[in-house]
C-alpha cells in the first residue's frame, strides 16, 4: 500500500514540474515567435525596456529570498560590529587624558 501511495506521489510530483516548466517556456517561445513574425512593426527598444523590467522582477525576488534566508546571520554581524564599537567608545572614555590607547585617539 505504500509503495503504491509513494508511486502515485512521484507521479503527480512528475506532473506538476512537467507541466510547470512548460509554462515558463511559453512565454519565451511566444515572445520569440512575435518578434520573428513583426520585427519590422515592433518598437525594438520598448521590447527590451520590457524584458529587462522582466528580468530586473525575476532576480529582486530572487534576491529578497536570499536575503530572507541570511538575514538572521547579516544581523548578528550587524550586531556583533555594533557591540565592539561600543565597548570601545566606552573603554576610551574610562582612559584619561594622559594616558590614551592607539584606538582612542
């Protein structure tokens, strides 16, 4: 029985990505039959103002998944920086005038 339930699983698993690249190949493959058929009528640079507005969307959102993902370590180090000028700006101030360290002055 689960061997079965795991075979239908795959299967449907298979479907969906089969049918979800396909999707995305669409677009590509009417865009590309639309300029081949009316590339003398097209506004060429509107076309590519358009695509890299495309692209520009595609990699923000690739880029807030990313940043999403290491937020938690780049705030730590945000953090870890802020923590050590702290503790300097504080060691500096406990130093007197005569005696002053290279990093306070």
């Amino acid at each position: 029985m689960k061997t079965i339930l795991v075979t239908i699983c795959l299967v449907i698993w298979g479907i969906f990505f089969w049918n979800f690249t396909a999707m995305a190949n669409d677009y590509n493959k009417a865009v590309t039959g639309h300029v081949i058929q009316n590339a003398s009528i097209i506004d060429k640079e509107e076309l590519m103002k358009q695509e890299l507005a495309n692209l520009a969307h595609k990699h923000t959102i690739e880029l807030i998944s990313i940043l999403q993902a290491y937020l938690p370590t780049i705030l730590d180090g945000i953090a870890a920086d802020l923590r050590m000028k702290s503790d300097l700006q504080y060691k500096c101030s406990l130093q007197s005038d005569n005696y002053k360290n290279k990093e306070c002055q």
